[in-house]
C-alpha cells in the first residue's frame, strides 16, 4: 500500500506560479489518485485523469531540468521521484 503522504511548503515561500510549485501540486494529486485507484480498480475516467497529470508533471520535470538542473535535483529528492529520461 502506498503512504498517503502529501508534501507541504511553508505558506510563506509559496508561489503558485512557479514550476516547482505545480509539481508538487502534481504530485500530491497523483499519490490521492493512486491510492484511490487501489480501492477502485475498473474506475478507468479516474485513470485517465491520472496519466493525464501524469504527463503534464513529466513535461514540468523536463522543462525544470533543462534550466535549472540544481532545482530539478533537489526536488526529484524531495519528493522521491525517479528520474525520467529526457530525450
């Protein structure tokens, strides 16, 4: 079963705008609907709406790791993602 664990920041630094935020904001929306999704196998619009996120957090990652790729590091660490392969 996965941990139903949502990363938060401090309210302080928050930039909704900002690259990093969204993916965090991905992230957290892809482990609810993860764990969702164990519960509700044949649930397939929820499925859709998960790859769809899914794609669009891998498209942030790629852009994030073509400017800054310190940030990119540290927040795939941050949030115990695996590293995708850029192309």
């Amino acid at each position: 079963m996965i941990k139903n664990v949502l990363i938060s920041i401090n309210s302080k630094e928050e930039n909704r705008g900002s690259v990093e935020f969204q993916i965090l904001s991905f992230t957290n929306k892809i482990r609810r609907l993860t764990s969702h999704l164990e519960l509700h196998k044949k649930d397939f619009l929820s499925q859709r709406g998960l790859r769809k996120i899914l794609g669009k957090r891998q498209r942030l990652l790629a852009y994030l790791s073509q400017k800054n790729r310190v940030h990119y590091k540290e927040l795939i660490g941050q949030l115990n993602i695996r590293e995708t392969k850029i192309g």
